[in-house]
C-alpha cells in the first residue's frame, strides 16, 4: 500500500516550503552584503576620531603663518612651517582626508557654517564671500564645515 499523500495536496506544501526557502537564502545574502559594507565602512571610516582632533593643529599652522606673513618674519621661517604644513597634508590626504575652500561657492549648509551676513552688492545673495576655517572631508563625507561669511542683498531700507 502506498503512503504517500495524493499528488494535488502535496504540491502547494512543496510550492510553500519552495518559497520559504528562497526567501530564506535571499535574506542570508542581504545580511552577508549589509556586514561586509559595515565592514568597509568601518575600515574607511575609523581614523576619524584622531584626524578629527588633527584639524585644529592643521588650523594653527594656517594662523601661524598668516601672522609670520603679516609680521614680515624671515623667509626660512616662513617657508620651514609651510613645508610642515603639506607634509602633514599630504599624510592626512592618505587617511582620506581632504581640505577644501568655499570661497564663491554658493552657501550650502551641508558643507558650509555660516558665522556671519556680509551686505554685498557686487556678489550674488547667498554666495560665500570669507572663510575663517577650510572645511574637511573624510572620504567624500564632511569631517567638519567649512567656516564662512555668506553675502546678503543690500536693503532697500538702507539705499
């Protein structure tokens, strides 16, 4: 005598259990490609803590030179801070770190913190016009805004 269950019940059991188990072996594979993109993002992004705490160094010597510059300080002082200065770029730039200028860009909060309004009428309204600070990437993402001043229209109440 045969045991098995007649043909028409079996199958939707089998189409179901067929179903499960594709889902099943779709959603192993989604968490094996989810942990090996945290996996590069951690290794892409794990020197942030230490080249954020670099950037203020890196600030320094900006203001450093400005004031020897400004001073009329000795060229080989000038030129010795300068080249410590794109060296330690240039081994930043390695760890993915990049510097970037927003002078005339448009303003963009995402990239940009605004510290002042400057009235302007000969730029655009809301075009960067000064930088305190250069803004940093961290591999594409910013690290930290750059620092800027933002042109405004002239009022009309003031014309």
């Amino acid at each position: 005598m045969d045991d098995t269950p007649p043909r028409d019940v079996a199958e939707p059991d089998l189409e179901a259990l067929k179903d499960r188990l594709l889902r099943a072996l779709a959603e192993t594979e989604n968490l094996r490609r989810r942990a090996q993109r945290d996996r590069e993002d951690y290794v892409k992004y794990a020197n942030e803590t230490l080249l954020r705490d670099l950037i203020p160094v890196l600030d320094n010597l900006d203001r450093a030179l400005a004031a020897a510059r400004t001073a009329g300080e000795s060229g080989t002082v000038v030129s010795g801070v300068e080249l410590i200065q794109r060296e330690l770029l240039r081994v930043l730039e390695k760890a993915g770190l990049s510097r970037y200028s927003a002078v005339g860009e448009r303003f963009d909060p995402t990239r940009h913190e605004a510290f002042a309004r400057v009235v302007s009428a000969d730029r655009p309204p809301d075009t960067v016009v000064q930088e305190t600070a250069a803004g940093y990437l961290l591999n594409g993402r910013v690290l930290r805004p750059a620092m800027v001043a933002v042109a405004g229209a002239p009022d009309e109440d003031a014309a």
